[in-house]
C-alpha cells in the first residue's frame, strides 16, 4: 500500500466490514489506466496490446474517471500505467501552477514512486485554429500574426473565457486587438468557423475536427499556453517487479505525432472504429507488431455487463436490507436516536452519487468494492425510514392489545409489528432496488464495470447506440427488480394484510 | 383484586389522574364512568400496566404491579379495547391463540379452549379461519373477548368494549356479555360513558370526573344521595334517564 492513502477505516464504520478485504492483492498482470476520454483511452490501449504482444500480461481498466481517480489509483497500485500530460501533472496533481521542468517533475514523481516514464512525441495543449484558407490569404502563422488583424471576429469555449490562461491572459500576452470575441459552445463554434462568422477559436491540439475542417494551428510563438506533453506514467517499483516494462514502453518514445495522435482521434470518434483496432493497426504500422484483437459481441457484452450490474445490485442491496431494518426498528423504538439515524442516513442521501463514489476512494481504492459500498449506503434511507414508518404506523389498539396480552417486546416486535409492517418496508426495499440499480451505472466511472460501461464509451464517442446498449437493460432491469418484488409480496407479506 | 394507593398520572402539564385509591373486590363486576377525560381509561390502563404510575403503587392479587412483573401478571388478566385490536395480519382463531401458542400449550388443550370459549360468546365455527376484515364488528368484539379469556384470567378489563358498534349489535352483545360475567365470576372492570351501560352491568358504579372519583356506589345511590351536583348533572344529561330498578335495556 503506498503512502498517502488514509486508510480511514473507522471513519466509514459501515463499509469496514468490506474495507477489511481492500487490500489489493498481488496481481500477476499489469493494470493500464485511462481516463474517460478518447485520446486516453486510445494511449492505454496502445500501451496494453504493446504489453500483450511483448509477452507481458497486461489489462486495460478503460475510462475509470478523472484525472484524480486514475493518480490515485496509480499511488495505490491498483494500477501500474496511465497515460498523462506533464501540464496537468505539475499543475493539478504536483500543485505548481507554474509548471515545473522535466528534471523537477521526475524528482517529484519518484518521491512518490512514480516513474515518468517516456514522452510519446506530441503536445496536447490549447490552441487558436483557423481555417486553412485564411490562414494562406492573411499569412497567419504565428499567434503574434493575429495582432494585425483587428478586423477578425473569435469565437471561444465558455471555459476558455473564463480561464486564468484562457482568453484575457492571452489578449495581454499578445496584445491582440479584437473587438468581436464572444463565447460559444464548442460544435457551435465548428460550425461557426465554417460558415465564416467567427474566424478563429480555441481547440486541443489533437482535436480531430482540425483534420475533418482543415483547419491551422497557429504557433504559440511567445509559449504562453504551458506545454502538455503527453507521457506515460508507471509506478517505480515495476523496474524490479517486471524489469522489462519499462523497456516495452520505451518503444514508444517519440512514436506518436500530433498529427497521427489526430488521425487517431478522428478514426474513434468520427469514423466509430474501435479504439482496440485503431490502436492494434498503430502498433502494426509503426512497431511491426501485430496484436490479436478481438471484437467482443454484443451478447457477450451484455453478458458481462449484466453480470457486473448484478452483482453491484445484488450484493449492495443485500447487505443494505440486514442492516437498515434493524436500524429502523432502533428509530422506532428509540425514538431520540432514531432521529439521529434517520438524520445520518438522510445526509448521506443528499451526496451528489459521484461524489460519493469518490469519497469511497481512498478506503475502498477502485473498482466494484467502492461502488458497492456506496450504492449500500444509498439504499440505506429508503428502507430504513420505510421500516421506521411502518412501526410507527402500526394502530395504538393493536399495540396495546398485544402488550395487554404479556407478549414480551422481543415476541410482539416478531410477531406482530414486522408482519404489520412488512408491506411498507417491502415498498422501501422496492424503492431502494430501483434506485440501485439506476445509480449502479456510475459505478463505471470509477471501474466498477456494469451497465455504465457502454453509457460512459457512447458519452465518449456521442454514440446513441451505446448509450442505449447500457440505458436499455438497466432500465429492463429495474422494471424486473420491481416486478420480482410484486411476485415476492404474496410470499412475504401475511394474507389478511392484501385483503381488501 | 386491584388495589390502588395514591396513584398519580400526568401526560406533560395535564393531570390525568389525581392521587386516587381505589379497591377492586374479587368477583364483581365494576364500571368506570364518566365523561371524556375523565381519567377512566387512565386508570384501567393503570391496572394493566400499560402505563406506569407517576407517583403511588397499583397491587394486583396482593403483589406490586412492576415493570419487571408486568409480563407474568398481564396473563392473569383479560383485556379488551373498543374495536376489539385484533391483530390484522393473523385470522380468527391465530388471533384467540396467540398467547397460548405462545406459551406452547399443546394444539389439543388449544382447540379445547376455543371451542369452549367458542360456544360461551356465540361465535359461529366458520368465522375462526376469517381475518378480521372479513367479520363483522360484533364478531370481532366476541374474538377479541375469546383472545383475552383463552388463558382463563383471574379478571377481566373492558374499554368500552361496545363503543364502536350499532345498536342492534350492541344490544345483543351486552346481553351476552352480561351472561358471559355471571358465568364465568370473574372480577370484571368496565369502562363506558353510557349511564344506562353502567348500570346494566355494575355491581358498583365509580364516576370520574377531570381525574378524580366522585363518588363510588350503586346507581340507586348515586341517584338518591349524589356526593356532588356534578353527579346528578351527569345522570340528568343521560337522556332518556334510566328509570330506576328495570334498568336492564
């Protein structure tokens, strides 16, 4: 376990039962990270078929989140690579805003155990694009060209307006005189740039929209954008583990230009090509190396995904269920802690679900533990307050009669109050189920797997079909839990309750 | 078989009951009446223990009514609420049986009990596999009165067992019940608001009013020399009043 990891076990007192399993164990094969967007997850999977087809055992765990979840994970050892910029390296995760050389940020990076391992040959940072027209009849070549042409309208991203190194700090740098400069969404922007009506806008320089509208870069020529070099990240102790992975990835040095990073882009995204067969024909064009690709089928996929969601679903609402109904018989009985439970539990549902996911980190790393640890503490509320509500709801007489009887409480609560309120916890379990299995989708982004694998890629890649490959059976299968619990209702709540 | 000695109940800032004494004999039958608040209910949930005195002692059969002894002394008594608080979930007979069942008497003594019990309340065989919902209000009065005789109690408290039902039913139940009483010579408590209730059943009357006792005593002795203007105010408002010695409906 690396350092830096709290391991605030006590803190999460529910899931510790769970958390006493999370240590990784020693894994033969070597963990690939990516981030959810395409150019990462084209890296990782260039990176992982390059392992495979070297004889090393590698898996790619595809578009697990962020660019803090994937360095954590790097920091836990949950997995060994991912691709990185060195902006976002010294910016976000080092905390020098600056920027820092390549000499200070390896030092940086070994002192946590991480090698910067090699750079893949091309820089994605912002960029001003223009069309190649334009370019050739003003003469633009630099950004500095700008300044002499007041008369061109900009159009930039919102957020390009609003950052530090954005807009304002680039008009200063270069002086640039534009009047006409507004903020646009990015498409818009595009379709702008076609049309004319805005001449110039901001874009990565990997965006693969420069190839499809031919577009120019033109060149920071007072480097005012920090570079962001793109590199891939391992963890130092590889070079003992499995001295020959940093000799593998070092075949990639240099190998990637911007424009074949392009090219790459545009045939995931525009052309709907896999990123496996983009990055398997990559590695067969430029290193000779031909890699076994497989397609996976869509039945296999569902398969799987299905299996996955199952098991989030499954696991997260049992354990839910044994701990939220003695937790509501607790609020009933007692009723000051009960508003204390019914309080805890009701914060815990104002968490954004993401968030949730994200706190679960550190204790649980990633992966399904997280996930389910989470989706058990949302199911939690439902059930509990149904449990809470249904013995309250419980007529006085009833009550009295039965301790009028000399029932003792242990014998009244089996049987006579959980029988009285089992349609309503029934209805919460039921409430909770749905919601689990709704909520279960974002558990792909932080590699849980599931039915938010295919949403997560078709967001990716504006895939409509994708989307619904993981919208549609998560949707059947929350239709299912509920019918299964209508079937189970006979069986579980007593006869003389469905009379009507 | 109750005795109460300054027994105090109060619900937040309201004086339910005033340090009242209070001295059930065995084998009588005892009406508690009054008007709405009077404390009535108070005092028989009192003496079942459903609630706990604020200040004095409630003895049942000469032994202190504690929490800790609530359980053991509850089934030596019989307690039946308006409407009847059949268990909703259970039919007929599981709701008569519960206790025993409970206690694992075996399923013959079960069955022998409720058949007797059966007979002695009129309640037709047919009606022990039905749920509550699906028999009739005077039905439920005679299962819920089969549930808290099944374990042959010393007593017998009532709250207002008859409030809940149409007069026809109401007037075929109490006459039935009277019998049951007479029968059995059980020590019987009742709670009611209707003069002509109390009196169709009382051995002696205890009239209540804003948690005190104002006088204790036959219907004819609250009438010929009435403690308190409030008791002839009572049976007056009583109308038709009672007349006097055919007091029976």
């Amino acid at each position: 376990m690396s350092h830096g990891a709290p391991r605030h076990v006590l803190l999460y007192g529910l899931v510790a039962l769970t958390a006493s399993t999370a240590c990784r164990p020693t894994r033969k094969s070597i963990a690939v990270g990516s981030k959810v967007f395409t150019e990462s997850v084209l890296l990782a999977e260039i990176t992982t078929q390059l392992l495979q087809g070297s004889g090393v055992p590698a898996t790619h765990r595809q578009q697990l989140g962020g660019t803090r979840i994937l360095w954590e994970a790097l920091l836990r050892g949950e997995i060994d690579i991912y691709p990185e910029y060195t902006g976002t390296l010294a910016q976000e995760l080092l905390g020098a805003p600056q920027g820092l050389d390549l000499g200070d940020l390896e030092r940086e990076l070994l002192q946590r155990g991480i090698r910067l391992g090699p750079s893949l040959g091309f820089d994605d940072s912002y960029a001003i694009g223009v069309r190649r027209d334009l370019a050739a009849r003003l003469k633009l070549r630099n950004l500095s060209d700008l300044a002499n042409h007041p008369e061109l309208k900009l159009g930039f991203s919102h957020e390009f307006m609003d950052r530090a190194d954005g807009w304002p700090a680039l008009r200063d740098r270069y002086r640039l005189p534009q009047r006409d400069v507004r903020g646009l969404d990015h498409e818009v922007a595009y379709r702008a740039l076609a049309s004319n009506s805005i001449q110039a806008t901001d874009l990565y320089s990997t965006d693969p929209e420069i190839l499809h509208q031919d577009l120019v870069l033109l060149e920071d020529d007072l480097r005012h954008f920090p570079r962001y070099d793109a590199v891939l990240l391992y963890r130092a102790e590889l070079e003992q583990r499995m001295p020959q992975v940093p000799l593998v990835l070092n075949r990639l040095a240099g190998r990637i230009s911007q424009s074949e990073m392009i090219q790459m882009n545009a045939r995931a995204l525009r052309d709907r090509i896999p990123e496996s067969e983009v990055a398997a024909d990559f590695l067969r064009r430029t290193l000779n190396l031909d890699t076994a690709t497989r397609r996976v089928g869509l039945s296999a996929r569902l398969r799987q995904n299905t299996e996955e969601h199952l098991s989030l679903v499954l696991v997260s609402l049992a354990s839910a269920v044994v701990i939220s109904i003695p937790l509501g018989i607790l609020a009933a009985k007692r009723r000051r802690l009960g508003q204390i439970i019914l309080a805890v539990t009701g914060t815990i549902q104002t968490i954004p679900s993401l968030a949730l996911l994200v706190f679960m980190i550190p204790v649980l790393g990633i992966g399904p533990r997280p996930a389910i640890a989470a989706l058990f503490l949302y199911s939690l509320l439902p059930i509990v307050r149904n449990t809470y509500a249904g013995l309250t709801g419980i007529a006085a007489d009833v009550l009295e009669s039965a301790e009028a009887l000399g029932l003792p409480s242990i014998a009244r609560l089996r049987l006579i109050e959980l029988p009285l309120a089992s349609p309503t916890i029934l209805a919460g379990i039921k409430t909770s189920a749905v919601i689990n299995v709704g909520t279960a989708t974002l558990g792909a982004l932080i590699g849980a797997g599931g039915y938010g694998q295919p949403i997560l890629t078709g967001i990716r890649l504006a895939n409509v079909g994708l989307i619904l490959e993981g919208a549609v059976p998560a949707a059947l299968m929350a239709l299912g839990a509920q019918a299964a619990f209508e079937l189970l209702e006979p069986a579980l709540v007593p006869r003389g309750l469905r009379l009507k | 078989m109750f005795e109460l000695r300054g027994v105090t109940k109060r619900f937040g800032e309201r004086l339910a009951l005033a340090p009242t004494d209070l001295v059930v004999p065995s084998g009588r039958t005892l009406v508690l009446i009054g008007p709405s608040g009077c404390g009535k209910s108070t005092l028989l949930r009192l003496m079942v223990g459903l609630l706990r005195p604020d200040e004095g002692e409630v003895r049942f059969a000469g032994t202190e009514l504690t929490p800790e002894r609530a359980e053991a002394l509850r089934r030596r008594m019989g307690f039946v609420v308006q409407g009847g608080g059949l268990f909703p979930h259970l039919n007929a007979r599981q709701n008569a049986a519960i206790m025993a069942q409970y206690l694992e008497w075996e399923p013959s003594r079960i069955q022998h009990r409720i058949d007797f019990l059966a007979q002695l309340t009129k309640l037709p065989t047919d009606r022990f596999g039905r749920y509550p919902v699906e028999i009739s209000g005077g039905e439920r009065q005679r299962v819920s009165l089969i549930r808290a005789l099944m374990l042959d109690p010393d007593v017998l408290l009532l709250d207002e067992p008859l409030g809940a039902l149409d007069p026809m039913t109401r007037f075929e139940l109490q006459r039935d019940l009277q019998r049951i009483f007479a029968q059995l010579q059980k020590t019987v408590v009742l709670v009611t608001h209707d003069l002509g209730e109390a009196a169709f059943f009382a051995d002696e009357i205890v009239l209540l009013r804003a948690g005190r006792i104002i006088q204790r005593g036959t219907l004819e002795e609250l009438l010929r020399s009435p403690a308190d203007p409030f008791v002839t105010q009572f049976i007056n408002a009583q109308r038709p009043p009672p007349s006097l010695g055919s007091a029976a409906p």
